[in-house]
C-alpha cells in the first residue's frame, strides 16, 4: 500500500519481501549507533521482524515505519524500485503523540532524499491521519539528525524521559 509519493520517492508500507534489505539496514553500524542493536542477524528474524514488528503498528496505529523506495532511475544513483530506507511514524507509550522516525543506508546519504521523504510523512500525518503534532527522538551527538528535524522546523523540547541508556536523547517537537 503506497502511503506517498514525491518528485523521486515511494513510501509504502513493508513487506515481507523487503526482508533483504531490512536486514541490511538494520544490522549497518551506522544503524546500530545511532538507534540501537535490534538483533535481526538472520533472513527468518527480519522477516519475524517485519510481521510482528512493523506490520503490527500498522493494525494498532494506523501508521508505521514505512519503505522508502526510488521512484525512477537517477543518473549516477540508485534505480527505479531500490529500497534505500525506512521514514515513518512510532508510537511510544511515553509521549501523547507519534515520533518521526528515519534511517537509510548509507549509500543514498547526503542527496535530499532523508528530508523529502520526511516532508511526505509529516504531510501524510496532517492531511491523512489528522494529527496535531509529531515528535522527533535523537541522540545527542547525531549531528545529521539534529540537523534535518530542525531543517523541517522541529523545536527542541527537552530530554527525552525514556532514554534507554546512559546517552542522552533529545527530544523534538512539531505543531502543526
């Protein structure tokens, strides 16, 4: 099911064949420090990963992480249909409404694709699913992060009250 669609990307939701990449993504050191080790190290797991994990927030939220696939082939980039990420809404039981959530392998870093793929879920979030506000959680030294939420106008709101370990997060804000 396509969520959006902009210039270049597709947001749909995820299947279980995105499994591959899933797992790539997930197990990128780049993904491991700057959001965390989910343990995904085989095939089976990422597929587990997709049904019981992402699927699932689907049906209790009506939103999710979803893929971010390319929508045609670029010159010196990536090919029509090529996963290269996750953006996407997480609900966390601790704050009153969802957070933006992103990661993308680093192969497709620094082309604007990040912020466009953002800008679509946050209008998908408005127009869509009607809500009032979003959230945004990062660490402290994810400087490229810090720098796309403020990009899009999130405004810094504090620590986030549930950091998993001793590294502070911070937490982000959006009106709409």
């Amino acid at each position: 099911m396509i969520i959006a669609r902009t210039n270049r990307l597709i947001l749909r939701r995820i299947k279980v064949c995105d499994a591959g990449v899933l797992l790539r993504l997930l197990n990128d050191p780049s993904y491991l420090d700057a959001i965390g080790d989910r343990e995904v190290r085989t095939l089976e797991e990422a597929k587990d990963y997709c049904v019981t994990i992402l699927q699932r927030f689907y049906l209790e939220h009506g939103y999710g992480l979803y893929v971010v696939e390319c929508a045609q082939t670029e010159s010196n980039g990536p090919q029509a249909g090529a996963v290269i990420g996750l953006c996407g809404l997480v609900k966390r039981e601790e704050l009153d409404a969802p957070d933006l959530g992103y990661a993308y392998l680093p192969a497709y870093w620094g082309r604007g694709y990040g912020e466009e793929a953002a800008r679509a879920v946050m209008f998908h979030a408005r127009r869509e699913l009607g809500l009032a506000k979003i959230f945004g959680i990062v660490r402290a030294r994810n400087i490229a992060s810090i720098g796309l939420l403020e990009k899009l106008v999130f405004v810094p709101a504090g620590d986030y009250p549930e950091a998993p370990s001793e590294e502070p997060l911070l937490l982000f804000h959006y009106a709409f």
